[in-house]
C-alpha cells in the first residue's frame, strides 16, 4: 500500500493490538512511520478528550445514578449587551451522551459553536428556547428577566425534566435543581444549552445588523464597545436598545 491508502485506512483503526497495525509497525518507510506517530498522538488527544467529557458529566451521572432520566442544562446568554433580548436555553441530552470539544460557548471559536449547534440540535432528546425583549428587560431588570427566559426554556421542551441543571441561578419552578457557579464549564448539559443560546442570540443582533447596518450589531452582538457607543451618539437610541441600561438612560436624558 502507498502512504495515502494507509493514512487513509488508518482512520478506521481503533485499536493497536489490529494484526494489519502491527505489521505497520514494521514498515521501515519514514513516511509510514510517521502516519503511525500521528496515529498515536490522535488516539492520545481523543482520550484526553473523553475523560475531559466525563469530568463534565460528574453532575448528570450521579443523578443518572439515582434513576434520574431527564436532566435539563439551563444557561441563558446576553444579560450585559446595551441591546437586543437576554436568550436562554434548555438542553436534554441522553444519557449515552459524548460530544468531543463541548465546552462553555465563551471559550470556543464562532465556528466552533457553530458546529456544535448542529451535533446538539442533532442529538438533544429535547430543546427549549426563552427570549425576552429588551423591553420586557426594562419593565422587569436584567435579573428577573433572565429567570423569565431561563423559564422559557424550560416550558418549551418537548419532554419534561425531572432535573434541572442550572448556571449560577435558581428559578422558581417546582423541578428540583441545582445551581453550578460556572456550570457552562463543569457540566455537559449548561455547557450544551450555552451554545445553543449563544449561537441562537447571535444569530438575532446579526438579523438586527442588517435591520440597522449603521450600529454594527453583528459584530459586538450589542455589547457596549466603544464603536457601538459611539453610533448611540451619532444615530441615536433604538427600540432595541436598553432604556434602563446607564449609557442608554444618559443618552435618552440628552435627548434622542
């Protein structure tokens, strides 16, 4: 075999103790010896991975081990931004569950997200969605109306939870639940529903870009960055904007 048919069939080995691999291991050619370098590196990452994975799993295996079935991750996305609506997530993953790279959604790339959005849409028993509008954020506060949209998303889930796992809040539902201080980065059920908001409510402020190219929405998601600020000014306030978000209320008492 040339070196491209055995790098290729080496992406079926999973084993070192195969009887075609162990003749590999004889092959005197550098570039052969090589691919079976890489092989073992490859295997090494994906074993690193897997036990990453399962240090995330900590939280729903000991309530799988008590016979509890459906656990929900709860995380919600967009609580600081000057505007555009606070997005929560609900996640219900199976129990066999293993999502290589899955991790807090601020710690992965935009393609990253991306990907995993669609491996989690593909293979989440259940998926609810909460958004509440920046007006709803005005009436209520970010607080509250981040515990509305976590709520949501609860609702919204085609099967009901029998726990909720949740990031750093409590939300009063009679589902028991346990919150996690940076649970997007110690559980696999936040750390799925943390994509999926993220990914859910970029995708919203880069719809509201388009609406209003001049604010820059797709690109700091309605953070306050200096670029955004400074469209305020120019171009005044939005109805997507904050009203009770200081630099929004101080523009608003300067007029429009």
């Amino acid at each position: 075999m040339n070196i491209q048919e055995i790098k290729k069939r080496l992406q079926t080995i999973h084993d070192e103790t195969d009887e075609w691999f162990q003749k590999l291991l004889h092959d005197e050619r550098k570039g052969v010896q090589r691919l079976v370098q890489l092989w073992y590196k490859q295997k090494e990452e994906e074993k690193r991975e897997r036990e990453r994975f399962l240090h995330m799993l900590q939280y729903e295996q000991a309530l799988y081990d008590k016979g509890i079935r459906y656990i929900a991750g709860v995380d919600e996305v967009g609580r600081g931004p000057l505007a555009g609506p606070v997005v929560a997530a609900a996640v219900i993953l199976p129990q066999d569950v293993f999502l290589p790279h899955l991790d807090d959604s601020k710690k992965l790339s935009e393609t990253k997200r991306e990907q995993l959005f669609s491996v989690i849409q593909q293979t989440a028993l259940a998926i609810g969605i909460g958004i509440v509008s920046a007006h709803e954020i005005d009436e209520l506060n970010i607080y509250e109306a981040t515990k509305k949209a976590m709520m949501q998303a609860v609702h919204a889930l085609a099967i009901a939870p029998e726990h909720l796992l949740i990031d750093a809040m409590h939300i009063p539902l009679s589902i028991p639940q346990t919150s996690i201080i940076k649970g997007d980065a110690h559980s696999v059920s936040i750390a799925a529903s943390s994509i999926i908001a993220k990914v859910t409510r970029d995708r919203m402020m880069k719809q509201l870009g388009e609406k209003y190219p001049q604010y820059g929405f797709e690109k700091h998601m309605g953070y306050g960055t200096k670029e955004h600020l400074q469209a305020i000014e120019r171009y005044g306030v939005i109805e997507e904007h904050r009203r009770s978000f200081a630099p929004i209320r101080e523009r608003l008492k300067r007029g429009k």
